[in-house]
C-alpha cells in the first residue's frame, strides 16, 4: 500500500488527502493548527460569524473523506529528508510548549501544501499596536470572533483586501478607507475592459459582488492608485497617512492626507512556505531572478524531487479553488493513480479554469518604488529592530555579513516577515528563505529527540 | 462556555476556545509585549511573526495568537531589549 503523508490541511491539503485515501493509499495529514482547514477554513464551530464561511459544504465533504486517514494536528514539521523512503519529522502538542513528542514519517511520496502568509511591506509606524496584516483581521475575526478596532483602514493590494473589509464590517467595526494600490488604469489593463467576465468564468462573481455590495452599504471609499506611507501614533494607531503612488509604487509628494483610524489592516500579497520544499531539495521558479518564487511542479504536480508533490499557494498564488484542485490532482498522483485516469478530468479542468483567474492577480504585485515611503529609521526587521538605513549600509556587504552585522532576519521568526523586504532594500536575493529548522522548535526540543537510523540504502554498506 | 485567565496577576474572562491573544484583545489590551523599547501586540495573527508571544504558565515564547486560552493559565508579559 502507497504510504502518503501529506503536510498542511488547509484546502489543497484536505483535498489531496482525500483524493489519495480514496485512490487506496494510506494516508497521513500532518497540520500545526489545532483543527483541520488552514487559514481559508480557520472558523471556530461555536463563535465564528456564519457569513464569514465560505464553501462549508465542501469542507464537510472532504472532512467524511478523512474517514480512513490519520490526521495529526497540533503538529510542526520541523525536518524533511528525501530518500527511499522520504521522512518527514515532526513535533506534536499544544503551540511552543515544552517537551513535545517527537514523530517520524516514513513515505513512498509526500504532498506539500504549506500554504502562504502574508507579505506585508514595511511602512514608517507599522510596528504600533494596531497595525495588523490583512491575514490576521481574517484569523481573528474567524477563530477568535473579535475585531481589532473600530475605526480601521485597510490597505495594501489585490482583492484579498475586500474580504477583510467586509469581516472588519460584519464584526461591527467602521472600514474608514480600502487603499489599493494598483491604480485604476493599472486594473483596468490587468484584468482587462470586462474584467466581470474573467471573475464570472472563475466562479467569483458572486463573492466579489458582496465585498462590493458590503463596501457600497457602509459608503466605505475604495481609494486606487494609493497607498498608506506613514503610521502616525504614540503607543498605538491615532492615523495614517495615504498618498498617491505611482506606476512603481512611488509616493507622489504634495498628495498626503490624514486619515484618523485606531487600527490598520495591511497586506501586499502572499509568500509562499517554501522552508519544506526548499530543504527536500526541489527546484524553485524565480530564485535567481529575483521574482517569485515558487515550487516547480509538472502537471501532475510533482515537484522536482522523486515522490515530492505541491500544491496549493507553494506554487503560485490563487486561492482556496485553484488549490483545491491542485491537492486533488496531487493525490492522485501521490496515490500512484496513472496520468491518463479519467479521475483526474475534473481537478484538470477546475485547475485550467483558475489559471486564468490566477494569471490576473499578478496586475497587483508589488512595485520596486515602495521602498521610497521608508525612513531611515523605519524598523524592517520587526524582531530585530533593523532599520532600513542599516540594512542598505551593508547592501554591498556578503549576505551573511549584512545580516550579522545587523541582525537584519535573525530574530524568532527567521526572516519570515522581513526576508523579501530586505532583499527589495539591498536590490539582492539574500537566502532568507534557506531555514536549518522548518518551524519554531524550543533547543531542548532538537537536543531530545532521538532520530532513527537511516534504513535505506546508505545503511547496508 | 466562558473561561479565565490571568494577565499579569488581573483576572480576565474569555470564550472557550479562543486563542490567549482573542482573549486579551476581546479585554481591550492591544499590546502584551515590549520590543526595542516600545510596545508592540498581535500582528500577523497567523503564527509566523511571533511578535505576540507571552510567558504561559512559566514557559517563555509561546505564540499568544497560536495558543488556546485554557482555564486558569498563567500569562505575563514579556520584555526583549
């Protein structure tokens, strides 16, 4: 029987984890969550707004499909190893406690659906309780059932805002302002002069209308073309400062205005978690050029890696349906199910059909001239307080000697927040992605646990 | 089902299930932390950035936006030069 473990349980891990049990593979799904469903499905049963579910019914289904598969939760994936078989190590017990018990997988193939997080851009005041990302108004709103003020602005790029808007608003707080970056004539181009029949094609004509709708009802302005460039408060959010940007997201002086606010909600797009994909060895698109970066997949979905799958965010961005597809797809092909399999028809057409959809979310990506909105003394690095003047002090400097010398991705979060934003600063790729540990594990932790001796082929010698 | 807590020796009363940090922001507390001499609270809300982290039940660094509040926990504020 294929031995498949498939890591994260978010929409394109749920959905591969179904789609291999039922191809007749054993499966293991290992999530660091408490409860299945990643950040699309992160509801709690008891207190999250109803109208903030999305596509419940087809998280019951695949919830009866895990009928016959093990389902790990509360579990960081801290190593992979590639092999025959491959491992996949784990910890498992309640967030950052002490003494986790330790878990090792061994696997024919492995499906990596990590998700994304996201990336927000550093900003002058962004470290002010307050200012959020756009993910976390959505966490918060969904697992915790709380808003985080009453008068928020949300702002940054792409349509990932709008949802956020409207949980702010059905939490009972005032959206004061969507600031959008991309501008108008930028939208336009990118997602072409109908852009309602490319969003009616991808099947979100109903979900944007009710962003749109819940905009227009509370007379929320949808500001184009600007951005926040400034966070003005003493020990949290009084105000922001939006401008007007232009086509490479530079600040046009003599354009400021004040916007009084207590919270702000920003979000830029996503990073992919490459950490796993990255240590298993698979090839990685953009790396050397500076662009996105994401997983190399065939149309299988396989990775470079013999037996290594992606799906999901990893490999491109473009929401909970395309990632649906994609883990169907990889579990399949996980399972060891031929390419010619009439089971995979639908997920390929599905996969197709968000592609497009997808394609057009790059009309937002972030523009070189952000950085003109930073200081000087603006902190980058939030859990080093490395600013931008130090970080481009030492852009000429190797890439480790520019993070010793200022500490610049070297606090607890391992680069996760600041690593783009650094290389954006230093105008180089700076190997913030390349972690020893995949997640935040306590020393005693990886000092305890014991890793079984290798049993492949290296070990008969 | 409510549950309590205790914030830096001040009882606080939160839903059951929800995590420390939903705990302490659904009390009006926005920050639980000092960072680099100022204030910081709950910002990525999703467990990457870790600048939410609290001491619970005597154990330092523990992700307040990860965790789940649980009948009297113990949580302190921490401090990082």
């Amino acid at each position: 029987m294929t031995r498949v473990v498939v890591i994260g349980a978010g929409p394109a891990g749920l959905a591969a984890a179904a789609s291999a049990s039922q191809a007749g593979a054993d499966v293991v799904v290992l999530d660091e969550g408490e409860r299945v469903g990643g950040q699309f499905w992160r509801h709690h049963p008891a207190f999250t707004d109803p109208r903030l579910q999305h596509q419940l019914t087809r998280f019951s289904a695949l919830q009866e499909a895990l009928e016959d598969v093990r389902v790990v939760t509360s579990a960081s994936v801290w190593r992979v190893e590639p092999g025959t078989p491959l491992r996949v190590h784990a910890l498992v017990g309640p967030v950052d406690a002490a003494r986790r018990r330790g878990e090792t997988l061994e696997a024919d193939a492995v499906v990596l659906a990590p998700g994304a997080h996201d990336r927000v851009l550093p900003v002058p005041g962004w470290t002010l309780p307050g200012v959020t990302s756009a993910g976390a108004v959505q966490a918060l709103a969904k697992r915790d059932g709380v808003a985080l003020g009453t008068r928020t602005v949300v702002a940054g790029a792409g349509p990932f805002l709008l949802p956020v808007a409207q949980s702010v608003a059905l939490l009972g707080g005032e959206v004061v302002e969507v600031v959008e970056a991309a501008s108008a004539g930028t939208i336009m181009r990118g997602w072409g002069r109908r852009p309602w029949q490319m969003i009616a094609a991808a099947g979100k004509a109903g979900e944007l209308g009710s962003y749109l709708a819940t905009l227009a009802r509370h007379r929320t302005p949808y500001r184009l073309g600007s951005a926040v460039t400034r966070i003005h408060g003493g020990s949290s959010v009084e105000a922001v400062t939006v401008q007007h940007i232009d086509r490479d997201w530079r600040p046009i002086p003599g354009t400021e205005r004040i916007v009084e606010c207590d919270s702000v909600a920003l979000g830029h797009g996503f990073t992919p978690r490459l950490e796993a994909a990255i240590q298993f060895g698979c090839e990685i698109t953009g790396a050397r050029n500076g662009g996105d970066r994401f997983v190399r997949v065939d149309s299988q979905q396989l990775t470079s890696i013999p037996g290594v799958h992606a799906a999901g965010e990893i490999t491109g961005i473009g929401g909970a349906d395309a990632a649906l597809a994609e883990g169907e797809i990889a579990g399949l092909a996980a399972a060891g199910v031929p390419a010619a399999d009439l089971r995979y028809r639908a997920p390929l057409t599905a996969r197709r059909r968000m592609r497009a959809f997808t394609e057009r979310l790059a009309t937002h990506s972030i523009r070189p001239g952000w950085t003109a909105w930073l200081d000087d003394d603006t902190i980058v690095c939030r859990c080093e307080a490395a600013t931008r003047g130090a970080i481009a002090e030492y852009a000429d400097a190797s890439s480790r000697g520019m993070r010793l010398a200022t500490r610049a991705g070297l606090g607890p979060c391992q680069g996760r927040t600041c690593g783009r934003s650094v290389e954006d600063i230093i105008g180089a790729a700076s190997g913030f992605d390349r972690r020893p540990v995949l997640s935040s594990v306590r020393i005693g932790e990886l000092a305890a646990h014991r890793i079984p001796p290798t049993t492949g082929e290296e070990s008969k010698q | 089902m409510s549950i309590r807590i205790s914030f830096d020796g001040e009882a606080l009363e939160g839903r059951d299930g929800q995590s420390i940090g939903g705990v302490l922001l659904a009390n009006g507390r926005r920050t639980w932390r000092t960072a680099a001499g100022a204030e910081r609270g709950i910002f990525c809300g999703i467990g990457i950035c870790q600048d939410c982290v609290v001491t619970v039940n005597g154990v330092e660094g523990v992700r307040a936006c990860q965790r789940t509040a649980c009948e009297g926990d113990v949580v302190e504020r921490e401090v990082r030069a």
